[in-house]
C-alpha cells in the first residue's frame, strides 16, 4: 500500500529543546523531521506535533515548532489518551509519524493508531532514542505489529507520485 498525500497526516512526537542533546544522532533525527514538516507543507499535508510536560522538558525545537499546524501538550507517553485522536483532521487515515523517544512515547502514540484503526507509517530516518538499541527493537516492534517502516525519501516520492508534480524540483532539493 502507498501512501497517499491527499489522505496523510504527519504526527511529529516531541523533538523538545531539553531532550534533543540526549537523543543518538540528535541533530540529524531533528534535521530529517525538519525537512520531512517541510515536505509535508509543500504537499498539503497537516502537520501536528506533540510536547510531553514542555514546562519541564521545553517547547519542540524552533524549526519544528514552526511548522507545525498544531501543538499538543501531553503528560501520557501515548498522545492518544491527551487528545491526538481528536485533532486529527477528518478524512485522513495514513499517519506518517517520527520523533522521540521511539521506544516511548514514538511507539505507544504509533501502536494506539493502529488500535483505533489507522494506517501508520514510521520514519525510521526520523525517529531518535537515547540509546540505538531500544530504537532498533522499537521499529522491529512497530513492524511485527502492523506499521510499515519507511524512509523520508520513501515518503516525498510517494506523496508526489510523479516526477512532474509542481513540487518535485523543491522536493528534490530538499532532499539531496
């Protein structure tokens, strides 16, 4: 199954300021769910992020907090029992999602999805954990349970379907 843009919506989990330094490969995890919110925005697709006790752990990062149509502060590791399900927009069942900590609030926001019935898509690319290993047994989870594990690039050229979209050149230099 492909993804479809016109049906997509992306759900960035809490790339905070305070949490960012402590991620493997931080700086690249938050490049990659930069580039991937602005992908989204060039395609029309909604872009919602979540915050876990931003007081405590600070707001998502600036190039992040930007692009994102809406915020939600959460105190749950899953962002489903603080209200995800409700602002996503009507219509749209393929979540492509990305974040921190993929092992923790990444994975349960992922899996609660698949329960209520979505398609989910997760950036391997774009997702970060302290450690590597709880990220590498995280997707192998995520995949035994239904989510398809993907790649920015895998998502860019599927939203766009074609290399004559009136978005593919600015894509493309996004991406190389």
């Amino acid at each position: 199954m492909l993804m479809k843009a016109d049906q997509s919506v992306l759900v960035l989990i809490d790339l905070q300021e305070k949490l960012m330094p402590a991620i493997s490969f931080g700086e690249e995890v938050a490049d990659r769910c930069t580039t991937l919110a602005t992908i989204a925005g060039l395609l029309g697709v909604p872009v919602l992020g979540t915050e876990q006790l931003p007081d405590k752990l600070g707001p998502n990062i600036e190039s992040v907090r930007e692009l994102c149509d809406s915020v939600l502060d959460k105190t749950h590791f899953d962002a489903c029992p603080d209200g995800l399900i409700d602002q996503l927009p009507e219509g749209r069942q393929h979540i492509v999602i990305g974040g921190c900590e993929t092992h923790v609030c990444m994975m349960q926001t992922a899996l609660s999805l698949l329960d209520a019935g979505y398609k989910v898509w997760v950036v391997a690319d774009a997702t970060g954990s302290r450690n590597d290993f709880d990220r590498d047994v995280a997707l192998d989870r995520l995949n035994e349970s239904g989510a398809r594990i993907v790649t920015l690039e895998m998502v860019a050229f599927e939203w766009m379907r074609d290399c004559r979209h009136p978005r593919f050149r600015d894509i493309q230099a996004l991406i190389k």
